[in-house]
C-alpha cells in the first residue's frame, strides 16, 4: 500500500527525531498530545512522532480498512475467518437492551441470562447459603483454569484486592506441574473448598489433568463417593457434553459461545471465580468499564481515539525503529499479573506470519510483551531500557490514589511511588547529554558511561484510581489495541493454530516418557532426551 511507503518516506525525513527538539518546538506538546477516554488519561507527547507522523498512521489505518474491519466485529460478523467464528466479546459488556445479532439471533439476551445466573450463585457463596457436602460454608475457591481461562481472572482478582471479600480466599491453578495444585491445596479443608473449572473447550488436558487430581482431592478428603462433587464443583464452559462426562452437573455450568475467544473472555462466565470475589455489583462495574471503552472505540474520530493510537503508535515503532519488544510497567503491585495477562491477550492474538488469505506477512508483526510493577522492574532491567542498544517502547501506568485498607503510613508512600513513574518517564525521554553530565564535574573516562541518550518512547496511563472499572476500561483499551493491529497487518487476530503443534506432539511424546513407548517418527534429539529422562527417572 503506497500508505507504507509514505510513512518510510516520513521516516527518513524525520531521520534523528529527539524529544527533547520536539518539546523545544512546541510548548503545547504534552497538552495537545493527550487523550481522555472514560477515566483514563493517555499522554502520548514522549513518542518520537509529530502531527504527520499520526496523520500518515491514521492513513494507513483507513486504507488498510481498520474501520471497517471494527464495524464488522462489533456487528457480529464472523471475522475470524479460519475459525468460521464470530467475534463478539463486545457484547459480553453490553447493556441489557442492545440488540447482536449472529446468524439472526440477538446474543444479548442469552449474555445477560448467564449473568443473572451466575449473580445468584455468587449471592449464594458469598452469603453461606451455598453450602458444601457436609452442610458446612465455602471458604474457598480454587479456579482451575489455563490461558485465558486461567489468566484473566487471576489477574482481575489480584488486581482488585482491595474490592474483593477478604472472606473468603480465592486460589488459582493452572499449571500441568503437579506442584501448583499442591501447593494451591495446602491448608485447605475440602469440606470448605469449591472448584471452578474453567475451561471453554473442556478438552484441554492441563485443565482436565487437575480437575481430576482436585476431585480425588476431595473425595479421598471428605471420605464421599461421587454425590459430593455436585456441591464442590461448578464448571464454566461451551461444552455441556463434556462437563457432565466429567461428572460435573450441567445445572451447575454456566455457559458462554464459541465467538468468545480465551484471551477475551475474562468478562464472560469465566469470570465466574472473579464475580464470587468482587460480589455482582463490582463485576458489573467491570462491565460497565469494558463497555464505556468498547463506545469510545466504535464512535470517536480516529485522531481521538485512543485504541487506535496505541495500535498505530506499536506499527510504528516496530516497522521504523526495528523495535521488536513492548513493555508494560504498571506503577501499582495490584497490577502485577497485567502484563502476563497481555501477553497472552497479545502474542497469541498477533503472533501470526500469514495474512487472512494465508499469504507470507510482509510487516513485522506482533512485539514481545513483557513487563512487571515499574519499581521493581527499575532495580532489574530498566538499565536497558535507558543505555541499552534496542529501542524499547513501553507503557508506564498509574494511579493518583491507592485503594485499599492502607494506613496513612503507607498510604504516605504512593507519593513516592508516583514520583518513580514520572521520573522514569522523564530519564527515558530526555535523558542526560555528556555535557550535562560533565558540567557535574565527572571525570572524563567516565562521562560516555554516565550519559543517559532518551528518546526512549513512552505512553502513560494515568487515572485517579484502580476500581473494577478502571480495570475493565484498561483492558479493553489493550484488547481494542491488539485488533487494530492485526487488522492493518492483516492477520487474524482471533485464531491461534500456532499453539496445536506442541499439544499434538506432547500427547504422543507422553507413553515414550512413562512406559518407554515407541514413537514412531521421533527425531533423533528428542529420542535422546527422552532416554535421558527415562534415566534420570530411573527407568
Ligand atoms: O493455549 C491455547 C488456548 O486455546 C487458549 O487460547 C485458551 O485460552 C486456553 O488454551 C485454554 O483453553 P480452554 O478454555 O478451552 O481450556
């Protein structure tokens, strides 16, 4: 598309862009290069872009048919193509009212029905009524779950601790290494304990694998035969067959659809464990965050709107400064597991080299996620992130309060907390030159070692506070930016072939492992290996 050579041809003319020429410029940089969508406030000034740059993106986004490609979505047409699917998370957050339509039946009805459901059952835990085989209350939950059955609502329950019943305690088991369910178990009573198996196929073996071991767990514990498992386990799934093969009573299932994706579906009954933990009224304040973003999304003029922004700032960089990573430092401990959860949320969705026609991609695609609280990350890695070699954009998130139950001490502390993000933002940006370094009086041989050269890009997020609708705003903000994205590369976004291989080949790896099986076909360096386990296990 000529809109790639324009922005090449761009690139070249801005040839050493430096932030600090473009503050100079322009006094009205960091205001005019700011948006607010719904309580966030994005201030993209520290990106090495000026007017023409956005302009040229935005271009390329039209051309591209990015617009396009949303309405189709948000209409409910099956625009994950290699799926035959829908892609609807968007209605997941709609109001009650909405009307989305797939192949000519509103799904709304269905979305708010599963809602109310599972507000009763979360009533019902919360409040004791729900009561566990031998009559006594649930205490705790355990999530069993992996992807996006596992990530979003451990990531949403840690993030919103503060929001959540310290009632109860809610765990999170995802790994096949038997150690996570151990220790997820430690402690716990079965009499107490109530399992959430997530998963939207029911097939996934990691999944199932603990789910058995969790149910044994409890039987053995509460010395029941199966009549017990109809009051300790509950399943969240698009499968029925499967969940009642399990054993599982499908009165006790809470649906979804096949035009859920895993990595979008944290708002949908996945979310299950997380709406017991925040109560009804949180979880729909979740919703009501996703939806407010979904709006700005569909509706705001491109040059106002922020997904697209975000999407077409990551183009940008990964194109014309050979940036091949993005990371993703929240300046709040709630939000340790976020960028974990991106990742999936991204790699996944852009990790993909062929177009929608199955062609050979000729853009680079999808970065590598990657991230952790910002003030730890300061001690470990941002020393790349300022002297390195690489170009690393990142996104620096924030909040103006703490929440939570924290005495004035430590509540005192968010000041400094805060300051960390600014100044980080501020060093990566504008660095130190070796002339300001040596007017401090360093010696020579050290001043090259002591120069800062910023112009590190960066994107902060700002908002007064982490609520259950700041997050599902944040969120949404991050899934919009992955679809607009794949869209101008023109991948599908919404499928992930690319995780089978390994599930096909570790199903046929595993007898070699346990019973020294032959598998026909093993190349010569897994065979090795294997027979090194085999050894090592002493078998
Ligand atoms: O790893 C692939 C994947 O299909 C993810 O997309 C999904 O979130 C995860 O596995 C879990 O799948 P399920 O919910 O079907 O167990």
């Amino acid at each position: 598309m000529p809109e790639w050579d324009a922005l090449a041809e761009h690139r070249k003319q801005l040839g050493e862009v430096r932030l600090r020429e473009l503050f100079a410029a322009d006094a009205g940089r960091a205001g005019r290069y700011g948006i607010q969508v719904g309580d966030l406030y994005l201030d993209y000034s520290r990106n090495l872009v000026t007017d023409d740059t956005l302009r040229l993106l935005r271009e390329l986004a039209e051309a591209a048919g990015v617009p396009a490609l949303r309405d189709a979505m948000f209409r409910g047409e099956r625009i994950n193509t290699t799926e035959d699917r829908a892609v609807l998370h968007t209605a997941l957050r709609s109001p009650s009212d909405a009307v989305i339509e797939v192949d000519g039946v509103n799904v709304v009805p269905g979305v708010h029905s599963v809602l109310s459901r599972m507000q009763v059952f979360t009533d019902n835990v919360r409040s004791g009524v729900w009561k566990g085989h031998t009559g006594r209350r649930i205490r705790t939950v355990v999530n069993i779950g992996i992807g996006g059955s596992d990530l979003g609502p451990a990531m949403a329950y840690e993030a919103l601790r503060p929001w959540t019943s310290r009632e109860l305690d809610f765990r999170f088991v995802s790994n096949v290494d038997g150690a996570d369910l151990h220790e997820a178990l430690r402690g716990l009573d079965p009499a107490e304990t109530l399992f959430i198996v997530a998963s939207k196929t029911f097939t996934t073996v990691e999944t199932v694998t603990n789910a058995v071991s969790a149910r044994k767990w409890l039987l053995d514990g509460l010395g029941a035969g199966q009549e017990a498992v109809a009051r300790h386990f509950v399943a969240v799934s698009t499968n029925a067959e499967k969940v009642a093969g399990f054993g599982i009573d499908t009165h006790n299932m809470f649906e979804f659809w096949d035009w859920v994706g895993g990595r979008y579906s944290l708002d949908s009954a996945i979310g299950l464990s997380l709406m017991v933990a925040l109560g009804n009224d949180g979880f729909r304040e979740m919703l009501a965050g996703f939806h407010a973003v979904d709006e700005h999304f569909r509706d705001a003029p491109l040059e106002r709107n922020a997904p697209f922004l975000l999407g077409l700032l990551g183009i940008w960089y990964g194109e014309f400064f050979d940036a091949r990573s993005h990371a993703v430092l929240p300046y709040s401990h709630y939000l340790s597991k976020f960028p974990a959860y991106l990742q999936q949320l991204d790699m996944e969705s852009n990790g993909k080299s062929v177009t929608r026609d199955g062609r050979p991609v000729s853009r680079r695609t999808g970065p590598v996620v990657w991230g952790t609280p910002g003030t730890n990350g300061q001690h470990a890695y941002f020393q790349l992130l300022h002297q390195g070699t690489q170009v690393i954009p990142a996104d620096l998130i924030g909040f103006a309060r703490p929440v939570g139950e924290l005495s004035a001490d430590l509540t005192a502390q968010h000041d400094l907390l805060m300051a960390n993000l600014f100044a980080q933002g501020q060093a990566l940006a504008f660095g130190k030159t070796a002339e300001e370094v040596r007017a401090e009086g360093v010696a020579e041989e050290l001043v090259a070692h002591r120069t800062f050269p910023g112009n590190r890009p960066t994107t902060t997020i700002l908002a007064a506070e982490l609520s259950p609708s700041v997050l599902g705003q944040l969120v949404a903000l991050y899934e919009h930016k992955v679809f607009v994205q794949g869209a101008v590369w023109d991948i599908n976004s919404f499928d992930q072939w690319g995780v089978e291989l390994g599930k096909v080949l570790a199903r046929r790896i595993e007898p070699a492992l346990a019973e020294g099986a032959d598998v026909p076909g093993l190349d010569a360096s897994t065979a090795a290996l294997v027979t090194r386990y085999r050894e090592l296990r002493g078998r």
